[in-house]
C-alpha cells in the first residue's frame, strides 16, 4: 500500500488492508472483514482534520 509515493504497508492482502492502513492513506474510517481469504471493506465515514 502506497502513500504519496511511499511504501506504507507491504505483504499478502490480509495483512495489509487493515481499518488502521486505510485509515492513515485513504482518511476513510472503515470495517474490514475476511470473507474466503480475501478482505472486504465496508467505508464507514470520512476523517476530517
């Protein structure tokens, strides 16, 4: 996972579409959830500030 230009998170899928990874690259507060191996992610509401 990239952020402005910069590798921020690195490995399979799982370990690095987190709640937390989104939430510092996208500002996206989100529920992430395993379904069959592979993360689904469920935006909750944006961060402002």
């Amino acid at each position: 996972m990239m952020k402005r230009g910069r590798i921020v998170a690195a490995g399979d899928p799982t370990s690095v579409i987190t709640a937390e990874n989104i939430a510092s690259v996208y500002r996206v507060e989100a529920a992430v959830r395993n379904l069959s191996d592979r993360p689904m992610i469920m935006p909750l509401r944006q961060i402002k500030g």
